[in-house]
C-alpha cells in the first residue's frame, strides 16, 4: 500500500509543480483517504487550495497538519498566510509568531515577511476600484506584521506610511516615512 500512496503523492506533486492543481488536490485526496494523516499530503493539498485562492479550505489542511505535527513551522505559516486572506490579522498574527518560534533562523523570517507584505499588496491591489478604509486598516496590520517579522524591511515601513496616509494619520505616516528613510542603506 505505501508504494500506492508514494505514487499517488508524488503524482500529486508534479501536478502542482506544473500548476495543475485541481487534479493535484485528487491526486493528494487518493493519499488521505488512505493515510488522513499523512502530512506532506495535507501540506502540499492545502499550497495547491491557496494557489487556487480557496484560502478557507487550505487553512483546514494546515489545521490538521498542524494536529499531525505541531513541532513543524511551515503548516502555521501557511495557515497564518490563509488567515490573512480570509480577514483575520490577529489569528495570523498568532500562527506566525508560533512559525517562527518553531523556525527561528533569520532567513525564515525574512521569508515569512517577504510573503506577508505581497498579500497586503495584494490586499490592496485586488479588484478593480479604489480600496476603501476597511481594506486600508487590513493592510495596515498586514504590514505590521511584515515589518514585525522583519525589523529592517523598508519596503513594509514605506507601505504603512502610505496607507496611514489614506486613513488619515499624518502622525503615522510621517513615522512610518521617517522609520523607512532611517532603513534606507547609507548611499540609496
């Protein structure tokens, strides 16, 4: 059975890689319906429902993955990027500080806010007219939270300043102008 399973997974695998992902979610649903909890399965089906944009059902794959192995950093990083998605910075907030308690290199970090400020640009960015308050004050604390994970990111201290510029805080803004100009290397 595990030879099943082995190629049922890694038919799976190939399937996301080459970003055919609903046939990859089958090809992973073959492996659960064996072994439910066989985590690369859980993880890989939850990135192919992210990269589908079916954020809710990918955060209950890094749930259960979490379940299967709660020493393991990436599930809470995905679920946190799935939360953000779904509107709920403080839970992602949450599974990220657990991330990287679990993962404490710099370079996860570093990553880990790299991802979270492309979905407050995302956040902003998405449909085709201006982003209201409710949009701004998300992707304030996503940004937040990129800047949180990483100290030094200048670009998340140069996004916060422009969204409290559209919610109006000339005081914020100006702190978060100045943060990113002290940021800013020497002969930028």
């Amino acid at each position: 059975m595990s030879k099943l399973l082995f190629a049922a997974f890694n038919e799976g695998s190939s399937l996301s890689m080459s970003g055919h992902h609903e046939a990859a979610i089958s090809a992973f649903d073959k492996v659960l319906a064996v072994d439910p909890k066989h985590f690369p399965a859980l993880t890989a089906r939850g990135s192919s429902l992210a990269r589908l944009g079916r954020a809710e059902e990918a955060l209950r794959c890094f749930e259960r993955a979490i379940e299967v192995d709660p020493s393991a950093a990436d599930p809470h990083r995905e679920a946190a990027l799935c939360q953000l998605e779904l509107g709920e910075p403080e839970a992602a907030a949450q599974l990220m500080g657990r991330a990287t308690q679990l993962n404490p290199e710099p370079g996860y970090r570093e990553a880990a806010a790299i991802e979270v400020y492309e979905r407050g640009n995302a956040l902003l960015t998405r449909g085709s007219r201006r982003p209201d308050k409710a949009r701004y004050r998300l992707a304030r604390y996503t940004f937040e939270l990129a800047l949180e994970l990483s100290p030094a990111y200048v670009e998340a201290a140069k996004a916060l300043s422009d969204v409290w510029e559209n919610l109006g805080d000339t005081t914020q803004r100006d702190h978060y102008a100045q943060l990113a100009l002290r940021l800013r290397p020497a002969g930028s």
